[in-house]
C-alpha cells in the first residue's frame, strides 16, 4: 500500500506544477467567514489519530437523504446538491424531478448531463465516519453528517463508477483516477474529518502526510459542525 502510495504522489508531482496546486485546492469553494484556514500539512496534524473499529456499523444508521435545507421546495439533499453543483442548471419539474443539465465529475474529469448517472459522495464515507468516531454520536448527528450543505466539501455530484469504485476506502486505500484532483481530494478529505472532529488511524495518516508533501502549498479550510 505504501508503494501505491508513493507511486500516486509521484505521479501528482509530474502532473501539477508548484503554480496549479493553489488552485486545485481552492477552486470548489470560497472560503467562508469565520473558517479555520490551514496549510494542509498542518491540517493533518490537527487530525487525531485513533484505531478504527467497525463493529455495529449499519448505513441505516445514517438517515439520508433528508427533506434538504428548504423542507418547502420538494428537494431532497441528493436534488439540492446537485442543483448547487450543476454548470448548467437542470431542469426542475414537480416534485423536484430534474432533467438535463450539466456537471463536472472532479474525480475523474467526466461531464455529465444525466442526473441519474450522477451520485452524491459523502467526502468520508459512512462506513469511515462510524469508524473514525461517529459510532459514538447520536442518531441526530448522524443524520446531519449524512446531509451536511453546510460546506461545499462534504458531499460532492460525481459519476456513479468514481463513487462506486471509491466505495468506503480512505486515501491510503483509494484516490480519485484523475491525478490532477489530488490537491483537492486530500484536503477536502482532510477538512471533513476536522470539521466534523473524526479521527484517522496510522495507515490513513501516513497517507495523508505522503499526499501533503506533494501537496505543499494547498491549504484547509473548515468550519466545526455545530
């Protein structure tokens, strides 16, 4: 596994120059008021390190998808992320039946123009939340962590192989095919686990700081969940 993941920071370091890796980080979002801003070798020191343990782990244990941010509009969270995602806005018929459209899957660089082809990633997966500490938290949280909007970086529209090739692997395991999106992943990844106090355990860590290397001048934003 670490040869794999020496092998994908390599080739991250022939893909992106110094003056890319900036604005791979940066562009999904702006950085809201108020956000812990960090390089992202510091950020995954913030990280705590823990083992992991599934045991008792359900998906059902996440409520998702919910009634979304607007309870009145129709829209589950899975519609309302990827109207706030689309680069070209579906149409939006009753009950919040989208068509058309436009989205940019950032895991592999993918244009899609069928919702249905789309999935919602949760950035840290279920199954690695409950392992990372969510195991402790009340079904309330739980449910708030499976439909968080409130960062941009928590669930992200990209096709159904990425999402499913990806499955329930941290970055020691899985890393999106497109390398250009490195920078990105493993910040975002990292800013989740910060913004929701999740731990990582050593293989994950190692990972992360192997990525931050190469990474070197990407930053972290977040902000705690309430």
């Amino acid at each position: 596994m670490i040869k794999n993941m020496l092998r994908g920071a390599a080739v991250l370091s022939l893909a992106l120059t110094p003056l890319a890796l900036p604005s791979a980080a940066t562009a999904a979002q702006a950085v809201p008021a108020g956000a812990e801003v960090l390089n992202l070798a510091d950020a995954v020191e913030q990280v705590p390190l823990a083992d992991e343990s599934r045991a008792g782990y359900q998906r059902e244990s996440f409520r998702h998808w919910n009634r979304g941010l607007d309870p009145a509009d129709g829209c589950n969270t899975r519609d309302e992320v990827l109207l706030a995602e689309a680069v070209e806005v579906p149409t939006v018929a009753a009950g919040c039946k989208l068509s058309g459209g436009l989205w940019r899957s950032y895991y592999d660089g993918q244009e899609v123009n069928d919702p249905a082809k789309l999935d919602i990633d949760h950035m840290v997966p279920l199954a690695e939340a409950w392992d990372s500490g969510a195991s402790a938290w009340t079904a309330g949280r739980r449910e708030a962590y499976a439909n968080d909007q409130g960062t941009a970086a928590s669930l992200v529209a990209v096709t159904a192989r990425s999402n499913r090739s990806k499955s329930d692997q941290d970055p020691a395991e899985w890393m999106p095919p497109l390398p250009d999106a490195y920078c990105r992943y493993v910040s975002e990844w990292v800013a989740t686990k910060l913004r929701w106090g999740l731990a990582a355990d050593q293989g994950e860590a190692d990972a992360l700081k192997v990525y931050a290397e190469a990474c070197e001048t990407t930053v972290v934003h977040y902000t705690p969940a309430p």
